[in-house]
C-alpha cells in the first residue's frame, strides 16, 4: 500500500474538480441560452480546484517518483470534462497498491 499523503490528497481533490469543471460547463450553456449567470461563481470555484490539483500533482509527482508519462495523463485528465474521476480511480487504485511500483535504477 502506497503511504502517501501527497497522492491522497490529489485523489481527495480530483472527485470535485471533475464536478466543478462539469458544473462550469453547465453553466456556460445556460448563460447563452438564458438568463442565468453562474459562471463567475462556477469559474472562481473550479479555478481554485483545479489550482489545488496541480499543486496536489506536483507534490505527489514528486513524492512517489512517477515517470513523465503517468505525470502527464495525470495532468491531461484534470483538463478533461469527467478526467476527474478517471483521475480519482487511478490514485484510489495506487493508494490500495494496485499500480505497479516505479522502476527504480
């Protein structure tokens, strides 16, 4: 099992920046077709989340020595509408110890 706090908290914040990215995307549609505006709110909420989850993807990029290929679909994932929950299964996965361990020279 994969002891670590920086690939928890990636996980933790992966799950609702997947939501907010969704939400913002909503709320764009509905701002051209009516007259409801949520996007400053939705926009400022996922802009904090997604703020989070790169600093959460560096700090475990870090800790657990991923190779540039498992950093970067990380990272393509939180870019992605519903990346987040592919993300969130991936860490979740790695924190049970299913993911094969990095190659170590």
């Amino acid at each position: 099992m994969v002891n670590s706090s920086a690939v928890h908290r990636l996980r933790l914040v992966s799950g609702p920046e997947g939501v907010s990215f969704l939400l913002l995307l909503v709320c764009s549609a509905l701002k051209r077709t009516t007259d409801f505006n949520a996007v400053p709110v939705m926009g400022m909420v996922h802009g904090i989340l997604f703020i989070l989850y790169v600093v959460f993807w560096i700090m475990a990029w870090q800790t657990q020595k991923w190779d540039v290929k498992r950093g970067a679909v990380l990272f393509i994932l939180s870019v992605l509408p519903g990346g987040g929950f592919v993300a969130e299964r991936m860490l979740a996965k790695e924190e049970r110890g299913g993911a094969a361990a990095p190659a170590t020279a």
